[in-house]
C-alpha cells in the first residue's frame, strides 16, 4: 500500500511525530533512516532530510526510489517575512520559489532576475503544492489549539515560501524576499522538494511554523522558538493527517 511521506529537516521536526507513531519500524536506504508505520490510522514513513537544498533532494530522491509514496508532507520552521509573523505561527505554501537560482551581486542580491533565465516568467519558476492537501491542510488548521508562543496565539497564513541555501538573518534581506516573491517564509528544503514531487507528479504540501522573521535577530530568536515552532508544525501534520 502507498505510503505518506513526512519529512523534516532536523531531529527536532520529527521528534513528536516519531513519538506518537504506532508500529515503528527503522529501516536505512542510502544512509538516511526511514521510519515506517502508523499515525493517526494512516501508512507513513517518516524522516529526517538534512538542511538545505541538496539534502533535501538526495532525501527525495531515495525516498521515492525506495517508497511507494501517495503524498508528501514537509512539516519544520521558517523565519517569517510577514511584517504582522510572530514565532509560532503558521505558513502554509501554495506555492513555493528557489530565492537563490540566478545571478547574484556581491550584497547577494539577485540583479540578473531569474525571470529572464526561464524566458520571461517569473511565474515559471513558482511550483505550485497540491490543492486538494492545501485545502485539507487550511481546514485542518482551523482545528488545532496551537496555544500561545511569542506574544499571542498562532496566526495561520498561506502563500509563498521563499527557498534558499541561507539562513537568512538580516532585515534588508527578510524585507527584500517579501517584496520580490511576495514571500510569507523563508526556509531551506521546501521549493527543492516541491520541485523534485512535481517532477514525479506526487502530491505535496509544504506546512512550516517561524521559528523567527530572518531579521537581524533571527539566530536568537531561532533557539529559543525552534522546539515550539517545531511542535506547532507537526500538530498541523497530524490534523492533516485526521483529513486525509
Ligand atoms: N529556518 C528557520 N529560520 C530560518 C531563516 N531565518 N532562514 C532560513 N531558514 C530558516
């Protein structure tokens, strides 16, 4: 039977998801672990994909060589980009974009827009998560209690997330991913992934929660919402989960 992927970047990601999985069975493909069995009722496998672009798609890749996957689910943290984002709250991707492909200057920002390199539009390099998982996704995250983290209870947004091989921790850099992609997160797997599901038509969603806004005081901000940025993620995973 085919099998729904939830995939993480660290340890952290995945850590209550492995913990609340029914029937757990390891098993090791191209030195990354996967972890099979149940939750919520549904076939799973579970893993951590390293950080980054490459990790995430040598993750991919393997997984869906060795898997027989229906869906994929990458559930982690970002840094909002949303001036009104606070830590803990949530961003859904409906579509997602590689912040870094094209040309960069010596400030590394993009002067050779990536829109010329694909023939015109910038619309071609966006890919787009499944509809029918977004819809499930934003109905089932109406029903989790999230409980407050920074200096409220968790927001939910939807929109674009901006991928990059950078953790992204300046406030002209957070302001200027938000201008041009229009970006409500940045992280650093999502768009690879996406990429690689579209190719193979499985279907995806990317769910993240801020674990800080990539601005100038995102490091700090990073270590002390990751595990409760985290933990709102899979929660939003496990009432998919409920949907699907
Ligand atoms: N993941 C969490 N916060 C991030 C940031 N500021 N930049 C890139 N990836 C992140």
């Amino acid at each position: 039977a085919q099998k729904i992927a939830i995939m993480g970047a660290l340890d952290q990601e995945i850590a209550i998801l492995l913990d609340q999985m029914k029937k757990q069975k390891k098993v090791n493909k191209g030195g990354i672990d996967f972890f099979t069995g149940k939750l919520q009722g549904k076939k799973v496998v579970v893993l951590k994909a390293g950080v980054g672009k490459v990790n995430a798609s040598y993750s991919t890749a393997v997984l869906t060589q060795n898997f027989k996957i229906e869906s994929l689910i990458f559930t982690g943290v970002a840094g909002g980009l949303h001036p009104e984002s606070l830590p803990g709250d949530l961003v859904i991707g409906e579509k997602l974009i590689q912040h870094d492909f094209g040309k960069f200057d010596s400030t590394g920002f993009s002067v050779t827009p990536y829109r010329k390199l694909t023939g015109g539009h910038l619309e071609n390099l966006y890919v787009d998560a499944d509809k029918k998982l977004l819809i499930k996704c934003l109905m089932a995250a109406g029903k989790v209690d999230f409980g407050p983290i920074a200096e409220r209870h968790p927001k939910v947004f939807s929109g674009v997330i901006a991928t990059g091989d950078m953790f992204v921790s300046s406030n002209e850099k957070a302001f200027w991913l938000y201008e041009e992609f229009e970006a409500l997160a940045t992280e650093m797997e999502g768009a690879a992934v996406g990429h690689l599901c579209q190719t193979l038509n499985i279907p995806f969603i990317v769910i993240r929660s801020l674990s800080d806004n990539a601005n100038n005081n995102a490091r700090i901000d990073f270590n002390q919402f990751v595990e409760p940025a985290s933990i709102n993620s899979a929660k939003l995973v496990l009432a998919i989960l409920e949907e699907m």
